[in-house]
C-alpha cells in the first residue's frame, strides 16, 4: 500500500474531557520564565498550596508531583509498610491501588455500591466488624475513592472506622470542589474528612497543573513529613544530608503557577461542568425508564445528600429499556468524532490484581458492563452537547425496546 493509499482515522473533535486554560495562566508561566523559577523552587508552589487548603477548606496541603504520589506519601505518612492490609475500592482506577502495592501492603479490594458506584459502607463496616470478632489485624488503612465526581457515603465508613481505630485516606482526584449537602459532613470538600485526602491535576481533571497533585490534612506533623519525604528527605542546612529515603516529588514552580491559575477559574470549571450533568439529566429524562431522546440510558450518580461535580457524567444503559452494548455506543459516537469510554475496569477484572482478596464485586462488574463516561469538558457548550446527544439517541436507537 502507498502513502497515498493509506487510510487515517479522522481526529476526534468533541473530546471526554479537556482542559480549559484561561485567567492568569500565561501571565503566572511568563512570570516563572522571566524569573527563572521553573522547577520544585519558586513563589508559586507555596502560592498553590495555600491558596487550595483554603478552596477546600484544610489546614495543610502539600503540593506534589501526581495524585498518585500524594497517595503513595499518604500511606507512608501513615506508616503503612509490608505486610499490612489496606482495603481499596474495587471500582477504581489503578492509580489508586499501586500506591498500596509501592510499600508492600496488600490490596483487599470492596465491591462498589449501586447508587453512587463508590466503595459499599457495609462491606466496610462488615469487614472491620468480622477482624475484631476474630481478633484478626485491623487494616492499616481504608482508602475512600469518590469517582467521577461524586462524593463517597462516608458517615458510616468514618463511624466503622473510629470505631476500629482505622484511618481513612480519602482519593479526591476525581471530585475537586464536590461537596456533602446534608448530614454531619454538610457543607465539607471532598479530600477533607479522612486523615489525609490526595487530589490530582492531570490534563483531563477539573483543574490542571499539566500533571501533579495535591496532599491535605489537618494535622501538621503530617503535613510535614509528607513535605520532607517529597523533597528527598533532605535535612534543612548547607550541606546535602538526609535522614530517610525519600523521593522526588515536589511540584515545579512552572506547573503549580499554571494549578493556581486554573484554581481561581475553580467556579466557573464546576459551573460548566454541573451545567452539562443538567443538560444530560433533561435529554435522559425524568421517567425511570427516562422519556426523554436519552431514555434508555440511567442518569449519571446525584444523590441528595451530595453536590458531585461531574468531572465525568457516567451514565448507564437502562437494560430494560435496551439491548445494545456499551461498546456499541461508544463505537457509535466515535463514528462521529465524538470521545466517551467504559467507566474503570474492577481492579479484581484485571491481570495485576484478579488474585488480590475481594468483598463482593457483582455490583461493581454491572456497573463496568453498561457504564459509559460521556464527554464533560467545562467548555462543552450547548452545541457540542447538542451533537452528543444527538450522536447518542442515534447510537441507542437500534437497541431501543418500544414502551
């Protein structure tokens, strides 16, 4: 075949999920060119940090290199070494659980809840209940994922855990600037309950720093161990001395003054992003079945005890309602240069952790099977979302059972 003979996938033109840049960006990256701070050292780094622990409302936060590295020092902050448990959400990304696999725990994987797709509170409770029965060692830790943007039903995690004496590390990087709305936690940020919450900035989140992430906590000498362990373990002094080992994982100047830039457009980001979930509920429709051009889909996570913010709308295929396959969709949209995707694959489904332990999983592999992460993008706008929509009533109708 010649190169002129060669066929090319057209680009895609509605992505899932992209940044958007604007406010102070370019003049915060043309203050770090102009005065040459560019890496871990520079004004913009404690700017980030103290401008975040105060959106979310924390005492600390610890600007890091990744959501994954601001879990992997959570858990050493918390001593968590070889040999312990640490039970991790079934349905999440893997992201999540490889930080527990860095320092030599184990993963003991809880299957997801149906309402909101996040870790199921009873196996939770259940599970800390039967080691104390049995006098079995408790987990080092319980971490808490609030994916696709919808916060986790922590009250009865939190009252399991206090119980046990078990610490929570909460995995925010999906759900920044999602909040409870009801209960005793009305009011509070996700990232901000547990011992410790780790968020992430990567190119498609709610915000970005280009890539990096972010610890917080409440609890200074937390707080500062995790800021030493980031910077190497280096002894404060002239010389170059370090008391443990640590790690490079520091934020640069350069991309933490891009996060504060995309922090102070937090509001708006969000504004967009719940103003796409409300014009994907409308297209659903409000039936159980949905009415609407969307109906044989189920409507993304909102519960009334929550305000997600929609990083991803996830919605599912009503089988009532339709025959079709999630790829089916997918391909479907892709045809028309539209990007969506399967919600996370059940980290037990996977080829590293299918032999890890598990409570249950049925409910998180139906939610895999028809879950499809629609694009989200705060930029959408109501023509892009009107092509979606339309792409996906056309994707959905052959498999449509007529009412």
């Amino acid at each position: 075949m010649s190169s002129s003979d060669r066929v090319i996938a057209a680009p895609l033109r509605i992505r899932l999920a992209e940044p958007t840049i604007g406010g102070n960006a370019a003049a915060y990256i043309e203050e770090c060119l102009a005065t040459n701070f560019v890496s871990s050292v520079g004004p913009f780094v404690e700017r980030f940090e103290v401008a975040f622990a105060e959106t979310v409302g924390a005492r600390y936060a610890v600007a890091c290199a990744s959501g994954t590295a601001a879990i992997h020092l959570a858990l050493h902050v918390l001593d968590v070494s070889a040999g312990d448990d640490v039970l991790v959400p079934t349905m999440t990304f893997v992201a999540s659980a490889n930080p527990v696999r860095y320092v030599g725990a184990n993963v003991i994987l809880i299957d997801a809840e149906d309402e909101t797709y996040n870790l199921d509170p009873q196996h939770v409770a259940d599970e800390l209940d039967r080691r104390a029965r049995g006098q079995i060692r408790m987990p080092a830790a319980v971490e808490v994922v609030h994916l696709v943007g919808h916060p986790a039903r922590l009250e009865p995690i939190v009252d399991a855990c206090s119980r046990h004496g078990v610490p929570i590390i909460e995995d925010a990087s999906e759900a920044l600037g999602a909040t409870y709305a009801t209960g005793r936690f009305a009011g509070r940020h996700v990232g901000t309950i547990g011992r410790i919450g780790c968020f992430s900035f990567n190119g498609n989140k709610i915000i970005t720093s280009g890539g990096g992430g972010m610890l917080v906590t409440d609890d200074e000498a937390i707080a500062r161990r995790a800021r030493h362990l980031s910077t190497q373990a280096r002894i404060p002094g002239r010389a170059y001395d370090h008391d443990e080992v640590g790690y490079n994982y520091r934020l640069s100047n350069i991309a933490a003054a891009l996060g504060l830039a995309q922090l102070e457009q937090l509001p708006e980001l969000l504004a967009g992003r719940r103003a796409n979930a409300d014009r994907y509920d409308a297209a659903i429709g409000g039936s159980s079945a949905g009415n609407g051009p969307l109906g044989a889909l189920r409507r993304a996570p909102r519960t009334d005890w929550a305000r997600p913010s929609f990083w991803l709308y996830t919605a599912r295929l009503d089988r009532e309602a339709t025959d079709i396959g999630r790829d089916a969709v997918i391909e479907g949209l892709a045809a028309r240069h539209i990007e969506a995707r399967p919600i996370w694959t059940p980290l037990h489904r996977t080829r590293l952790y299918e032999g890890s332990p598990r409570l249950g999983g049925e409910v998180a592999e139906a939610v895999f099977a028809d879950a499809i992460s629609l694009p989200s993008s705060s930029n959408l706008g109501v023509y892009n979302q009107a092509e979606v929509i339309g792409a996906l009533a056309a994707a959905l109708d052959g498999g449509v059972h007529p009412h």
